[in-house]
C-alpha cells in the first residue's frame, strides 16, 4: 500500500475510534497500525507534512486515553518507538507531541501491575527518548513517575530494575530540579541504600545505571564525597574503565561513558585521574575499542577523549599514548589487520591508525566520528606542537596523516544534498584548521608544503563559491537553518583562504591564487557573514583575510560594504519580528495577575516576619528561642522558594501547552480552509466540465468540415512541398560552393600574411648577414696587421732570450712592478665587494617589485578575462553579419534568377 494512502486510512480509523470507541473501531486502528509499522517509515517525521503530523497526534492522544485497549496501546507504542530512531525523531516526539508525560501516564495507569508487557515497553521507550534530553519538573506525571521508579528500584525485581535504573539515570542528569525534588523525598536515605547495595550487582549495566544516578544526586553532597572520596575513586575509575572496554553492548558502554565525562567536569576528581598510575594502559584499552565497525560505540570513546583532552594534566599522558610507536611501526600499521598479531593472536594495533580510519569514513554512516576525530587530532597536535622542539614520533605521524586529511578535501559535488553538503563543509574546516595549526611549526608546515599544491587550494575555494551560488539556502538572507547553512560554507572558504595565506611563501603559485581569488566578486558573501558573525574565531580570520584583500586593486569593497549593511538590517528586522512574536505568545493576563498577587502577597508576609524578627531583637528577654524561630523561618522561606522555582517551571509548561494548543488551533484552521477550498473547486470543475462538454459537441461537427478542407489543403501543401524540397536543394549547392569558396578565399589569405612575414624576416636576416660581413672583414684586417706585430715581437724576445743572463737588475724591477699590481688588485677586490652589496640591495628592490607583478598579474589574469568576455561578443556579432551577407547574397541570386526567367 502506498505511504500517502496508509496514512490517510489511518488518520481516518483514528477519527472513528475517537468518535465511538467500540471493538471494531479498535480492530481496524490496530490493523492499520500494523500496517504502517510494517511499511518503512524512518522520515515520516522529519517529512514536515501536515498528514504524518495529525497521524501522529492522534495515535498519541489514542495512548494516552485510559479508556484505551492495552494491545492497541502496546501496538501504538511500539511504532512510536519505531519513529523514534535518530536524535531529531526524539526530540521531535518529546517536545512537539508530547510523548514523554503520554507514556508516564500510561505507566501510572497501569502501576499496580509492573511486570505488565506494555509497562515495560513505554519504560524503554522512555529511556530512548529522554536520553540526553532534559524533562520539565512541571511536566504531567512527572512525580508519579519518579515515586514508580523509585518503589520498583527497591522492589529487586531483576526483570523491571534495569529499564527503570536506566530511566531514572536519564531523568537525574542535568536536571536539578528533578534532583531537587527527588533529595526532598523521605525515603531518599533507603533508596541511596538500595543503590549502594547495587554496585555489587552481577550485571555491568546494573552498576552503570546506578553510579550514574549517584553521580547526578550526590556529587557534590556528603554522600557525594564518601563515595568519591580519595580511597574509593581509583577502584571506581578502573571499574569504569572496565565496564567500557568489556561492557555487555553498547548502551552500557554509551552510560559509561557519559559517566566518566560527568565525573571529569568535577575539578577534584579530574585531578585524581590524573594522578591515577595505570591511566595510560587504560587509556590504550579503550582506544581499542576504535578497532571494531560500530559507529556508536566509536562516538562515544572519540567524546570521552575528548572530554580527557578538556583537562590539561591529561592532555600530554593522552599524546604519549597517541604518538608513542616509532615511525616504521606507524607506517606498518597501516598494512597490518587489526586483531592479527604474529602468532595468530588478538595484538593491539597502534590507536593512531585507528583514528585514521574513523577520520576517512564516510559521512553519511560515521558523521559525528569522522568530526570527532578530526577535533580530537587538533587537540592532540596542538599540545604536541606546543613544545620547544617537535619529536620524531610525531612527525612520522604528520606524515602518515596529510595524504588522509588532502584526501578529505576531495569529494565535493554541486548534485549532492545540502545536509551532505553542509556536512562536507564542516569537515573541510576542521581539516582546513588542523592544516593551519600544522604549518605553526616550521618542521611540520614544510611537510605540509610538500603535498598541498596550489591546484588543491584553488579548486576548493572555487567548489565552495560554486556551492555558494548555485545552493538555493545560500543565496538568501540568514534565517534559522539557511543561515547555519551560510556559516557553514563561509567558513569553510575563509579557512581554506588562511591555509593558502599561511602557504603562499612555500608553495609555487600559491602566492597568485591567493591574490586571485581575494579578488573575486563571489568572496563577497563569505566575507559579509564572517564578519557580521557571532563567532569570534571567524571574525578574526576574515579580518585578517581583510587586511591583505583590500590593498588589492579589483576589491569589491564597495560591494563588501552594501552586503555587511543588508546583513545588519535583516538582522535588525529579524530581531524586531521576534520580540513581536514573543509578545503575542506571552501568557493571558488574569494568570499572570494571579501568580503575581500571590507572590506579591508571599513578599508582603515575608517582610512582616523580618520586621517582626528585628522587633523582638531590639527587645531582648521577650523571646528567649529567638534562634528557633528564625531555623523556623529559614525552613519556610527555603519551602517559599522552592514553590517559586516549581510555580515557575509551571508556567513555562503551562506557555509550552498553550503554544503547542494554538499550533493545534492553526493547524485546524487550515485543514479547514483547504478541504473548504478544494470543495469550492471541485464544483467549478463540475460545472466547467459540463459547459466543456457542449462546446465539445458543437465543435465536433465545425471539426468534421473542418477534416474535409484539410485534406484538400493537405495534397496542395503536398505539392508545394516538392517545390521547396527541390528549392532546398538547390540552396543547399549554393551555399556549399559558397562556403568552399569561402574558406579559399581565407585560406589565400592567411598564405598572403605568412608570406609577409617570412619576407620581413628574410628582409631583417639579408640586413643581419650584411652587417657581419662587414664586421668580419674589419676583424680580418685587425688579426693581419696583429699577426705582423706578434711575428715583430716573436723575433725581438728571440734576441731577449740570448741577454736574459744580462738583465737580472731588469727583472727585479718587474718583481716590484709585480708588488704594485699586487696591491692594486687588493683595491680591487674592496671595491668588488661594495658592487656586491649595492647589487643586494638592488636584489631586495627587484624582489618586492615582483611581488607588485605577482599582484599587477593576478589583475591582469582578470582583465583578461573581461577581454575573452568582449572578444566573444564580437564573434557573435561577426556571425550575425556573416549570416546577414550570406542571406543578401541569395536574395540577391534569387532575384537575378527571376529576370532571367522573366
């Protein structure tokens, strides 16, 4: 059965149970229930139809109603628990449809029996919704459901301890008004007592759910610190641990986690762990778990690493875990299958390689893994890098990394979604930002430089821009989801810009890519939304990324300027339209003016007692229990406020319903309003459809005349056809031997040019080879007449080498002509060396004015543009003219083939 149909049946059967409950109403509500549930319906919530919606509401209201058949409340259920399969679902059926007070009162409805199949059920289903999920104290049921799950924690009834454990953990986290309430309770002492009692439980989940609720109520009290107390916290840090590394599955191995994180937010304990002696070897072990395929579990020990990263004595101990094997080890890691060691054996592998591979997942099964683990490695290498020296273990890890992280940046496609999308931009930012944190270091950006090329940079900049202009979200104003959408691609291009400016002295033509694309008119739109940004990081990156744009000649800053002003105003505008909308929503005014009597009233008694208090402290004898009676008055002003707190809670329910009662009330309207409409319509077509019809009558007769003279017109156009074919063709010669003789002409033409220019060059090597002759024969002179000279000399050293003997004194005058010429070179290397350093100063001169050509060239690549824009134009413009004559030139044969039949 079709989805849509399913849904209307349903909604229908729903209509009828509601209008008269009876056993067939009930038969046929279960059987479409069942029929849905057998159906796939894992985006029937997050379609944003109005259908799924009123469906869904209306099997909400059917299980809430106590006069419901408890199977078709357990069916209900476990559809319910069916939709409930993602984060968003959950949140969906908590805080739109009401779902978690609809179950606690089904629970209470069905409290004397707690074995009961379906109390069980709405139990887990509960536990699936409010897991990270805060509850209203003021919500329906709330109270009833603490006081059940407290009876049945007590009760030792192993079958319905776990789920109401699990629930109650939930329920106690982040919450503390609930934690509040349950602490003023009178057997709170017994119910600590039960739960001490359940660390020594045989079930590892059983002692999760119970030191996660001791954590959530006592941390911070005297019980609190008993339990966590110097003696006892390592035996619990290693029964943790334990738990994680060896849980019974993975919703004990999710609690523990979101145990230990609890307990790091509190400073004591998050120095006992660091002080904690096998933490390391722990550590190791729970990193192991990265070796299996299981996306949740992976998630949970990439948070709880990074909730180890967030305390800074933990921090280096989890970077000796990371980076400790040597380089070859990492790089065989690699190859190595994980679980496989030399003799067959589990042998842990190295955690960096596990990492890695949850770093290169895909992102739609490991989404938050893979960002996880990226966030985790610039943690890591952050506190890695922030030594005075980088070791060598981590550089052999830098390695292994880069081509994993240039990887990621690959992959961008403008036909994908825009969740994927976003997604892919996400990643891009935390790669880009790890790439940026590495080239902090001179040893760590030279291998960075060695494998990100300019190309990369370039064309992810320009897939991004390209995203940017073709993604419909994008291009409109910054609303709700849009605008998350806008920050998102805004800063993934402004870091990839950061990257290129951190390389642009490394890497060959980065330094002109950079300069290229700050000059693009597309970097308006990141610009505009970095700065106007509430994010400081962004505002900082795109100020910096300002500053080296707006010297540049073909800046848009004009542009800039318009786009940062609309941004503002739109902000503007938002911002009064949502105080408007807050107003309206606000609270009637006789409840509001009830609340506020009796509170003004609970003010006037308190001050009458603090006056009467001061009264009998001037008169001392009066009274001699003054002390108890001001412990009195402590006792109900601490009630007072706590029925503050409650009535306050209350009235943010009470909002909550009212808001959740005219969306109802809209709702209703306008399935009002379009079944009125499509009735409306339905008679116009009716009627439109009866006056179509005679007119099609009248028309079928002037269509059978019309038949006839079509088919005379028919063989008349048939003949006429035969003419224009025998006339295309002829055409068609013409304009054949006109386009031959066309390209001959073109052809003669180019022939002529090259021939000019081969006579110039020809003309320009005569006048050449001329002008060497004649240097030629003045050289030839010159080596006569210097041969006639040397053959002079030859004859006159011959007659000197017969009196060498004879001018000794001679010689030793050219020895102290020698020392002259000596001392002469000496001044002439000084002055060589003043050359030099003139020379390097002009050196430095001609390096800062090719940095002005790298710039004039990045314009210029732009102008050139502009230019191949224009030269295109006039090749349209020159075929339109060229179609022009081609159509002059037949009329014109075709008019001289007429005279000449004329």
């Amino acid at each position: 059965m079709d989805m849509t149909m399913c849904l209307k049946s349903l909604l229908l059967a729903i209509q009828q149970h509601r209008d008269c409950m009876s056993t067939q109403t009930t038969a046929k509500l279960q059987k479409q229930v069942e029929e849905l549930s057998g159906l796939k319906c894992d985006q029937l919530l997050s379609s944003g139809k109005m259908l799924p919606s009123e469906c869904v509401s209306g099997l909400v209201e059917v299980a809430g109603n106590p006069n419901s058949c408890p199977v078709l409340v357990g069916t209900i259920v476990a559809l319910l628990a069916q939709l409930a399969h993602d984060e968003d679902s959950r949140e969906m059926l908590h805080s739109s449809y009401n779902l978690t007070s609809t179950l606690a009162s089904v629970i209470h409805q069905h409290s004397a029996t707690p074995g009961e199949p379906l109390v069980l059920q709405c139990l887990q289903v509960l536990q699936k919704l409010t897991y990270n999920t805060r509850v209203f104290h003021s919500t329906n049921y709330i109270h009833e459901l603490i006081a059940f799950l407290m009876t049945n924690i007590q009760s030792h009834n192993d079958d319905i301890t776990m789920p109401c454990l699990g629930l109650m953990a939930n329920l106690c986290r982040y919450n503390h008004s609930i934690q509040g309430h349950i602490k003023s309770l009178d057997n709170v002492k017994a119910f600590y007592r039960t739960l001490v009692n359940f660390l020594a439980h045989n079930s590892l989940t059983v002692v999760v759910f119970t030191l996660s609720i001791l954590a959530g109520l006592t941390l911070n009290d005297k019980v609190g610190e008993k339990l966590f107390d110097a003696k006892n916290i390592h035996q619990t840090f290693q029964l943790v641990f334990n738990i994680i590394v060896n849980g019974d599955g993975t919703l004990t191995r999710k609690y523990s986690v979101d145990l230990l994180v609890d307990l790091l937010k509190s400073p004591k304990i998050a120095d006992y762990l660091t002080r904690y002696e096998h933490f390391s070897a722990c550590v190791s072990q729970v990193m192991g778990l990265l070796h299996g395929k299981e996306p949740d579990s992976a998630a949970k020990v990439l948070e709880l690493l990074l909730a180890v990263c967030s305390v800074s004595g933990l921090r280096a101990l989890l970077c000796g875990v990371v980076f400790q094997p040597a380089g070859p080890r990492l790089r065989a890691g690699l190859g190595r299958r994980p679980g496989a060691g030399r003799d067959g054996g589990p042998k842990p592998e190295q955690p960096g390689v596990s990492l890695l591979r949850w770093l290169s997942g895909p992102l739609e099964s490991a989404e938050s893994c893979s960002l996880k683990a990226l966030q985790l490695f610039s943690e890591l290498l952050e506190e890695a890098l922030a030594g005075d020296s980088v070791s060598p273990c981590v550089l052999s890890f830098v390695e292994m990394l880069l081509p994993a992280l240039l990887e990621l940046l690959k992959g961008l496609r403008l036909a994908q979604g825009d969740a994927q999308l976003r997604r892919h931009c996400l990643r891009t930012t935390h790669v880009t930002h790890l790439l940026i944190l590495l080239c902090g270091e001179d040893q760590t950006r030279a291998l960075v430089s060695r494998q990100v090329g300019a190309q990369l940079c370039l064309s992810q900049v320009e897939s991004l821009l390209a995203c940017c202009q073709d993604n419909s979200p994008l291009t409109s104003q910054p609303h709700g989801s849009d605008g998350d959408h806008v920050q998102v691609f805004a800063e993934a291009v402004l870091k990839t810009l950061d990257l290129m400016s951190k390389l642009r002295g490394q890497v060959k033509d980065m330094e002109t890519s950079f300069y290229r694309m700050l000059q693009d008119q597309r970097m308006v739109s990141p610009f505009s939304v970095a700065l106007t940004s509430h994010h400081r990081d962004t505002v900082q990156t795109g100020l910096a990324l300002l500053v080296e744009a707006t010297p540049l000649p073909d800046f848009p800053s004009l542009i800039l300027g318009e786009s940062i002003a609309a941004n503002n105003a739109y902000r503007q505008r938002e911002l009064e339209l949502s105080v408007k909308r807050v107003a309206v929503e606000e609270v009637p005014p006789t409840r509001s003016f009830t609340l506020s009597d009796s509170s003004n009233s609970s003010t006037k008694s308190v001050n009458s007692l603090i006056e009467k208090m001061q009264n009998g402290f001037e008169e001392p004898g009066e009274d001699v229990r003054v002390s108890e009676i001001i412990d009195v008055y402590e006792q109900k002003l601490s009630a007072l406020a706590a029925k503050e707190s409650r009535l306050q809670d209350l009235l943010e329910a009470k909002a909550l319903a009212l808001s959740q009662a005219d969306r109802l009330i809209a709702q209703n309207r306008q399935q009002k309003a379009q079944a009125e409409a499509e009735a409306r319509q339905l008679g116009s077509l009716l009627k439109e459809a009866a006056r179509r019809r005679e007119q099609l009558q009248a028309e079928l007769g002037s269509q059978v005349q019309e038949v006839e003279r079509s088919r005379a017109d028919t063989q008349e156009l048939l003949q006429h056809n035969g003419r224009l074919q025998q006339d295309s063709l002829e055409h068609q010669a013409l304009k054949g031997a006109y386009n031959t003789l066309l390209s001959r002409f073109s052809e003669a033409e180019q022939q002529l040019k090259d021939l000019h220019t081969s006579q110039a060059s020809l003309t320009k090597q005569t006048d050449a080879l001329r002008r060497s002759h004649e240097a030629l024969r003045l050289q030839h002179d010159k080596t006569v007449s210097v041969l006639e000279e040397r053959e002079s000399k030859v004859k006159s050293l011959q007659s000197d080498l017969q009196q060498r003997g004879d001018d000794i004194t001679a010689l030793r005058e050219q020895l102290k002509a020698g020392e002259v010429q000596a001392k002469e070179k000496e001044r002439e290397r000084r002055e060589l060396e003043e050359t030099v350093d003139m020379l390097r100063k002009e050196l430095n001169k001609t390096e800062q004015a090719r940095k002005d050509a790298n710039i004039r060239a990045s314009s210029l690549e732009l102008q050139k543009d502009q230019v191949a824009v224009k030269l295109k134009q006039k090749e349209d413009e020159l075929n339109k003219h060229s179609a022009m004559i081609a159509m002059i030139h037949s009329l014109s044969s075709g008019k001289t083939k007429n005279d000449l039949s004329l």
